[in-house]
C-alpha cells in the first residue's frame, strides 16, 4: 500500500528535472499521474521533444499509471481541459503540482516588454490557471457532499523569498506564487483542499550558469543538488497526512528541510504626535528601526 495509493496528481512541467522526479516519487507512492509537458525549452522555445511521453513510459514500465498532456499551461482552456481530461480518464483528481516554469534572464534596464510577460505567463498565470479550474472542479465535488482532499503544491524559490540579480521577471513571478498559495490556502480551505508550496535548491536546466549554484556532492555520496531531493517533501504535502498544514512555504536545501515565514513586524516606531508620520521625524525615527547610523551617515544597509 502506498501513501497515495487511489489519489489522482496532474504535474506541470513533468518532463524532466523537477517535474520529472516529481513524477516518478508520485507514482512510486501509489498515485496516478498526468504528466504534462509541451516539451519547451528552457527559455520556452519549442524543441519538437516529447518528454512527457517519455515518462509516461518510465512510469508505465514499473506498473504505475500515467497519461501525458503536450499543453503550455499559459493557455486558459487548455489548462481547463486538462482538469476535465484526468477526471474523465482517471475518474477523479485530487492533487495539483504547479512546477511549469521557464527563465529569460535579463538585468532590469534591459529587459524587455516580451521577456517579462513570458516568464509571468508561465510561472504565475500557468499556476492560476491549473490551480483556478482544479479548484473550481473541488467546490463543486464538495457542494454534492463529496469527501474532497485536495492538495495544490506550488513552487516558488529563494529569488522569488530573497531577490537575485539580473530576474526581475522570475522573481516577480515566484513572490507572486508565493502570494497566490496563501490565498488559495485562505478560500479553499472550507472545501477541504490545502494549498501550500516548496521551495527547492536543485541543480536543473534552469539553474545552469546562476551565480547562487548548489553544493557539490558530498563524500558519501549524496548529491545535495538531486531534484529528486523535494519529491519527499511533495508526496507528504499530497497526502492525507499533511491534511492539517496550508498556506505554507517549506524550502528545501539538500537533506534539509526548512519552514519559512512570510513578512513578519520586527520593530514599530509610533508617531510621537499621535498624527500622521512626518518626514522629518523619520529622519531619526527610520534608522533607529533598522539599528543604522543616523541620517546623513554611511550605514551599510542594503550592502
């Protein structure tokens, strides 16, 4: 018996790295697994490969079920015929994998209209989309007094929590992920389904030539930049045993989990007039926040 045995998964970007290991750790736990993967390059040009087929494949080979899906996950319909598709194939659908992505690296003042709104369409609006219908389908199960238990796993990444030069569009896309899987927590939360998402340091395609790159492997052996390292943490968030947490992001690093919290009050500065804040006493009053120099002063802050 498997964790996952009798759950339904659909996994966005399920061809290779990430989504692939995803996958495999899914089916492996006993769930049936749409892959879906229109074969993009890393930039999200097309390639004519078919690597959804060919874990699909993988998948079928060790006795699991598996159904491929070619859509981009940028497409309203397509990603709403998808959620209709694996109910109509599988009979039902109870977890969600958003992890489509691609990169089109650029510093700010270079970069241009086209190579922001591609890498927000697949990374943020790819997630509304899957996660909206899939949703949608959830409501209306529990509006018929059926038992749901869905799980929407979304992925975000430390330059979405913690900024990286030189991706202003993917870190705008990943905070905005980050956001979405709070809320999709907050409203969905009465229907039964829990929204929460990962963030995993792993060595992929989209990690290649980054300045923040992963550990090397360690001497006995254990690779801390493995994809397959987050798929442990993905089949417990599917399962009915992470059924109490939501609304969270959980980084991984390696054979490390990590909880993080979001934007948290670490110091109040009160108006002393008990009126609006005026600027000159924010001269004083803003450093003395930030533990810095007073104004006028090399802080350091920021460096």
């Amino acid at each position: 018996m498997g964790i996952l045995d009798d759950k339904v998964a659909i996994v966005t970007g399920g061809g290779r790295g990430l989504g692939r290991a995803h996958c495999l750790a899914l089916a492996e736990a006993g769930a049936a697994v749409v892959v879906n993967d229109p074969g993009a390059g890393v930039h999200g040009e097309q390639t004519g490969d078919s690597p959804a087929d060919e874990v699909v494949a993988e998948i079928t080979k060790l006795g699991g079920r598996a159904m491929a899906n070619h859509c981009s996950v940028t497409d309203w319909a397509a990603t709403e015929a998808m959620v209709a598709d694996t109910v109509a194939e599988f009979g039902r659908l109870d977890i969600v994998v958003n992890n489509a992505g691609i990169v089109r690296d650029r510093m700010l003042f270079s970069m241009s209209e086209a190579e922001f709104d591609a890498v927000i369409a697949v990374h943020l609006k790819g997630t509304f989309a899957l996660t909206r219908h899939a949703c949608a389908y959830w409501r209306q199960a529990s509006k018929r007094g059926e038992r749901v238990a869905g799980r929407v796993i979304n992925t975000t990444s430390g330059t979405g929590l913690f900024g990286n030069q030189g991706q202003s569009n993917y870190a705008a896309a990943k905070a905005g992920i980050a956001g979405l899987t709070v809320v999709t927590a907050l409203e969905m939360r009465r229907y039964g389904v829990t929204a929460n998402a990962i963030s995993p340091i792993a060595t992929t395609r989209m990690t290649e030539g980054l300045a923040v790159g992963t550990p090397q492997p360690t001497t006995n052996g254990f690779d801390p930049g493995d994809p397959a390292n987050a798929s442990g943490v993905v089949v417990y968030l599917a399962s009915d045993e992470a059924a109490w947490l939501t609304g969270q992001v959980l980084r991984i690093e390696g054979n490390r989990l990590n909880r993080l919290q979001g934007w948290t009050v670490t110091g109040v500065h009160p108006s002393r007039s008990g009126e609006a804040l005026a600027p000159d006493e924010l001269a004083e009053a803003v450093p003395q926040l930030y533990g810095a120099a007073p104004a006028g002063r090399a802080t350091g802050v920021g460096q």
